[in-house]
C-alpha cells in the first residue's frame, strides 16, 4: 500500500513539473528601443501582442522620442 501510494505521490509530482512548466515555454519577450538610447522589456506574456504593449509602455516611462520594437521572440 506504501509503494503504490509513494508511485502516486511520484507520478503527480512528476506531472506537475512538465504541465507546470508548459505555458512559461510557449510564453512571448520583447524589447522596445528608442533613439537616445532609452529602452524597455518584456518577458513572460502569453501573447506576443501583450508583450509588444508591455515593452513600449516600459520604454516610453523612460524617454520623450517614439519608441519601438527592436526584438520579439517566444520564451526558451
């Protein structure tokens, strides 16, 4: 009885690390630049769009010229 439940117990963890994992791979960064050097990014975000918005509003904090995206790519 203390076998299989310790099986269980190793399957369930061993489940929990792939499906846990999963959505962090198929995730979207990016980078947003701006002329004089200012930038901003992103990482972690579902879609690509989000992690556009996220990069330039990031950017834009730290300058007064146009940003834009430099870089995007999936997570991994």
């Amino acid at each position: 009885m203390i076998r299989k439940m310790t099986r269980i117990a190793a399957a369930g963890l061993m489940l929990g690390m792939v499906f846990g994992a999963a959505p962090q791979a198929f995730a979207w960064a990016c980078q947003a630049q701006a002329n004089d050097g200012a930038s901003g990014y992103s990482y972690n975000y579902p879609n690509r769009r989000s992690a556009r918005q996220r990069a330039l509003a990031e950017c834009n904090v730290n300058t007064n010229y146009q940003c834009y995206i430099a870089d995007c790519q999936r997570n991994g």
